[in-house]
C-alpha cells in the first residue's frame, strides 16, 4: 500500500485535523522521512544569482509536478515494435498502462492540498500543475523561496532542492517552477545577414524572401496538394514560447493567394500565457511557425500553446498539448544545448532528469501516433555557443530526445549578391554553414576573416548527443557512426574562445549517441523566407523581414504531415522509426546531402561520399510524396524493409 487510505481520504476530504506548521512531520510519520526530489534547469541560474531576501509568503506561485512514467522499458518496446503499424493508444490507455496511478496522483495532489495548494492533474497521469503562494510552497517542500537577480532579471528560485516525505518522493521525476527565471530557452530564428539580391528573385513569393509554397514544389509535395490532400480534418500544434498576433498569420496567407478558415486558429494559454507580444519575447518566432505550417496545409487546423518562457512553462505546453491529443503534429522552434542543461546537474550514465521529463513526453506522442518536430539549432555543431558561450562540440534539446524528429538546414543553390565584389554562387543544396560568407568578411565591414567567422557564425544544428544513446533505428545505418569533418574553429581557453583555420584539411572520426538532425530542408537566412508581422515596422520600417533558421522546417515538417497523415488515412506517428527504414530501401525517398568538404558542411560536420547519414544534414532532402507513399503502405520490419498490412 502506497499510504494508509484512512490517511488519504482525511486528507482529500480536506478535514484540518492537523495544524499546518504540524503537517510535514505527521507526513513524515505517514510515508518516512523527508527525501529531496530534483527541480529544474533554473537550478544552474540560482547558483550564480545575487539575493536581495525572502519571497513573501503571499506571493502567487506557479509550479508543475512531473512524474516518471511508468513501465517505460516497455514503453519504448511498443514504440518500437509498432513502428508503421498506425496502432496507437488513447491517452487513458496511456494513462493506465504508462502514467502514474490513480492512487499516487491523489495522493500527492491530497499532500499539497494539506498546505492550501490547489493542483489539476493531466489526463496522461503526468504531469500535475499546482498553485498556491510562496508561503505554502515553502512548508510543503521545506524549502525557502527568495527573490533573485541575475543578467538583469528579477525572479523567485531556491538554493537547495525540494523534499517531500520518501514515499511521496519515488514517483517524482521533478518539481519545476520553484524558480521561475525567465528566457531560458531560445528561438531558433534568424534574420538575414544584410540584404542578399538571390538569382531565384522571381520565384520569391513575397515582399522579402520565399514564400512557403516554393517549399512544396521544391520538395515534391505538390502531387499530394494537386490530389486534393489539403489537411482536410488534421490538426497541426505550435509549442511557443512567445506570443501570437492572430491578425498577421492571416495577412501573410491572403497576402500568398490562399484562402483559409477563419476559425482554423486556436490559442491556447499554458500556465497563465506568454504575455504581449513582442519582439523582445520571440513572437516573430510564434508568426513564422505558424505561418509555415499553416500555408503548407491550408485546410488544416492549428492550436498554439503559448506558454511562459520557463522551464515549468515549457513542460506544461508540451504536456498539455500531447494529454489532450488534439494534434496529429506537434513543432517546436525553442530549445537550449545540451551542455546548458547539464551545467550544474551531476553527471551519471543516466539522463538528467530535466531532459527526461521532457523525453517522456515524447514518448507519449509517439505512442499516441503524434508526429513531433524540432528544430536541430542554428549554430552549426557548436549549439552551445548560442547560450552557455562554449565552443565545443554540442547539439540542441529538445530535438535531441529519441522520440522527436529533429529538423536541420540547408542552403539552397543559386547567386547570392551583396553589392560589387562580393557575389557567393552556390551550385547545389548543400548543408547550411555559413563558411562560405567567411571570405567576404571586407564587404560586411569585418577587421578580419577570422573575426567575422567568430561573430558569423550559423549553420545546421548537428552532432551526437552527450545525453541520449544511439536508437535503435540509427543503429547500423552507414554513416552513422564514422564521419568527415572541417575543423575551421577549434576550441582554445578551458571552450570559451576559438582560433580559426580558414583552410581545414578534411579530418575523420566517430561519434556516439543519439545524432542529430534527422533531414534537412532549406533554412539559411540568406536563401530564406518573408516573414510577416506588425511588431517588424517599428524596428524595420516594414511588416516584411527575410529570415531563416532551422525554426522553419520543424513546422513546416509538421504542416506537411497533415498532407501525409490525410493521403495516408491514418496518423503516420513518429517520423524516426520509419524514415531510417525508409531510407535504406531502393527507391529512398531521401537524396543524401554527401558531397565531402567545405561546400557542404555545418562548421564542423561534412558529407561522407556513399554515406546515407551525416551530421548536419541527417538523411538528407525529403521527396514528400515518396515519403507519403511510403508511410502509406504499413509496418517496417527492424531490418528495414516493409512487411505489408
């Protein structure tokens, strides 16, 4: 028995038979002593903030209870083995076989309700959402909230983790919120690099770059748009964390041709909303994924789960999004490295536990036949220099969990013009690096190359993660393991400062773990797409930017997959454990991005010649409507080849 049911069932009936300032030591007695549970990544921010004292007792606090999955070997093994198969679970199915039991969700929701704290559970048994003030927060995990400083932010966090009696503490995963610093997470949106003249100019679309409608003819989703496969009954999710004008997704698509439902866009606000938009928070990021997704499938519907900029508001987005089960796709544009999340939190052979708490997540989408997309990053294979300021080798969370379909860049072929004298021609799609803008560096008003190549640099987000194994639809897949690499930057100064090499010799070695990205599609700003909405006039003097970034295939991707799962009749689930299949067979539906050296490379990684894998590019440039053939005809056997129905 978890806890005695004469116990619960005082404390759900609400009777006080306790005086507060009693409870946690009636509570210990009840289910042992007290045992710390892990809070989130704001951890590493409390450590280094200055303290100006206590958070008063009355102040309204937001936290979220996450709970470890239950069974999750065997989780993964029907993720696995139902790979093609288009059999899913419901979320009570879910909720029954994989999340928390009824009984310890109670019981943890009755334990917060002794201390006046309100709480809703999810429907997937998972994720608990709380509500009180800093004061019963404070007694119930005997913890002492305090206002914090740091990089000019102003927040609540806590120096030491969280303890709750021990048999309250086992099915805690984590309990974020407790610090609730802001802008933790970045978007993977990026505005072109002064204002490149594109020989493809006549094929742009709109005031400023391509539309998304150049996206389906480029990579042959037009026969499933020309058969009628609009998105018709498909629901397509945006998780945010910045918030959207609902106005300029609907310019942008009149201003492309289409004609939409009015009624096609949801907002849904997670833990209190993302605010007002603006450009300071990210909205750009929020207009273009929905403009994106919501082009490529016009007759599609689209629910935004905008949350706060926090680690607690992150999670509850994806949950609530993935326990109501209303999309059939699901992107996300926002992520931090890997080594961001793993500063300050111990390492072990096993994943911290705020990367699992999102992982499993995922894993319930893909049990549930939810396609997920990510965005790979934007820095190349040096993710972390965008938010920790290190110059080693990383890739980006949330598209480095196993269960979500990391999408990465490339740069489209064709004359890029910047003015007399500095003209780059890119023969053919390669992976996006921005090496090749290194030897204008006089054009753009750099002292030197290699100053310009330390502040210039953007690519495809690509490598092996330090986190996550290898899974097992990469195992054995050529080009996995052994790659090509450039080394134009290598790391001097304990990984804080580069020295440059602007003529690398090509270089060869092997990685671990999960790789990243899993495709690639075009994203590099000077190649890239207009962008609307009313937030650019007063910075840019116009409602139109040219923009890039890896931000632009993830919900395209999942915008596509409503014309997949519509010609399919059915979810076609995660991407991952079929693609790879997909791609082994004749007839791929992938053109690997191969070519070896420094004209197809994401600052570090390059092609392999022969390869089917590489970093930075993935499996390379999808053919949308092979694909859609493909995940059409049903299971795929674990050597890659299709069994049938």
């Amino acid at each position: 028995m978890f806890l005695s049911m004469s116990w619960l069932r005082r404390v759900m009936s609400g009777a006080a038979a306790l005086p507060l300032a009693a409870l946690p030591f009636a509570f210990q007695q009840a289910a042992g002593a007290a045992a710390p549970v892990a809070q989130g990544i704001a951890q590493s921010v409390v450590q280094q903030a200055t303290v100006f004292g206590s958070t008063p007792a009355s102040t309204p606090v937001q936290v979220s209870i996450i709970l470890n999955a239950r069974n999750q070997g065997q989780l993964a093994e029907f993720i696995q083995k139902s790979a093609g198969s288009h059999r899913y679970l419901s979320v009570p199915q879910f909720a029954q076989k994989y999340g928390q039991s009824p009984l310890v969700v109670a019981a943890i929701q009755g334990y917060l309700k002794a201390f006046g704290i309100t709480s809703q559970a999810m429907a997937d048994n998972l994720d608990i959402q709380a509500q009180g003030t800093a004061g019963q927060f404070d007694a119930a995990f005997s913890v002492q909230l305090e206002n914090m400083g740091y990089k000019g932010q102003h927040f609540h966090g806590i120096r030491k983790n969280p303890t709750v009696p021990a048999n309250l503490a086992s099915p805690i995963l984590a309990v974020l919120g407790l610090s609730n610093y802001q802008g933790m997470f970045v978007s993977h949106a990026v505005k072109a690099i002064g204002h490149p003249t594109l020989s493809n100019a006549s094929n742009t679309g709109t005031p400023a770059g391509l539309s998304a409608t150049f996206v389906a003819q480029h990579y042959d989703a037009t026969p499933l748009l020309s058969r009628g496969d609009l998105g018709q009954g498909q629901t397509v999710g945006i998780v945010t964390l910045a918030s959207l004008n609902p106005s300029d997704a609907f310019t942008y698509w009149q201003d492309i041709g289409l004609s939409v439902n009015p009624g096609r866009l949801q907002l849904m606000n997670v833990d209190g909303g993302a605010g007002a938009p603006s450009l300071v928070t990210g909205s750009d990021e929020t207009s273009l994924d929905v403009e994106q997704s919501g082009a490529l499938a016009p007759m599609a519907n689209i629910d935004v789960y905008q949350a706060p900029n926090t680690d607690y508001g992150y999670a509850d987005a994806f949950y609530q999004a993935i326990s109501q089960n209303q999309v059939d796709s699901l992107s996300t544009s926002w992520g931090e490295s890997e080594d961001a999340i793993n500063y300050f939190v111990s390492q072990g052979e096993e994943a911290p536990a705020y990367a699992q708490a999102f992982n499993q997540a995922f894993m319930e989408a893909a049990a549930q036949g939810i396609s997920v997309f990510a965005a790979s990053g934007d820095a190349g294979a040096y993710d972390a220099a965008r938010d920790l300021g290190t110059t080693d080798l990383s890739i980006d969370n949330p598209a480095d969990s196993p269960y979500v379909t990391a999408a990465g860049g490339t740069t489209l072929s064709g004359t890029q013009n910047y003015g007399p004298g500095a003209v780059v021609t890119i023969p053919q799609e390669r992976t996006w690096g921005w090496d090749y803008l290194w030897p204008l560096w006089q054009a753009f008003g750099a002292p030197s190359e290699a100053q310009w190549a330390y502040s210039a640099f953007g690519g495809s987000g690509g490598g092996y993660s330090a986190v996550f194994p290898t899974p097992w639809y990469q195992q054995g897949v050529p080009g996995y393991r052994r790659f090509s690499a450039i080394p134009y930057l290598t790391p001097i100064d304990q990984n804080t400062n580069w020295t440059f090499n602007p003529s690398p010799s090509v270089v060869r070695g092997s990685g671990q773990g999960r790789a990243t990205p899993d495709l690639a599609m075009n994203a590099d700003p000077q190649t890239g797409y207009g962008v609307y909405t009313t937030l650019f006039a007063p910075a840019y003097g116009s409602n139109w930017e040219q923009y890039g970034g890896t931000s632009f295939v993830a919900p395209q991707l999942a915008g596509l997959t409503a014309l997949v799962d519509q010609y399919a009749g059915t979810r076609v689930g995660l991407w991952n454990a079929q693609i790879y299949a997909f791609a082994r067979q004749p007839g791929s539906p992938f053109t690997p991005l191969d070519a070896q050296g420094t004209s197809n490379d994401n600052l570090y990684y390059t092609g392999t010649p022969g390869a089917i894998y590489n970093p930075g590019s993935g499996l390379g440039l999808p053919d949308i409507a092979k694909l859609a053939q493909d995940f059409a005809k049903g299971q795929v056997s674990p050597a890659g080849m299709h069994n049938g129905h």
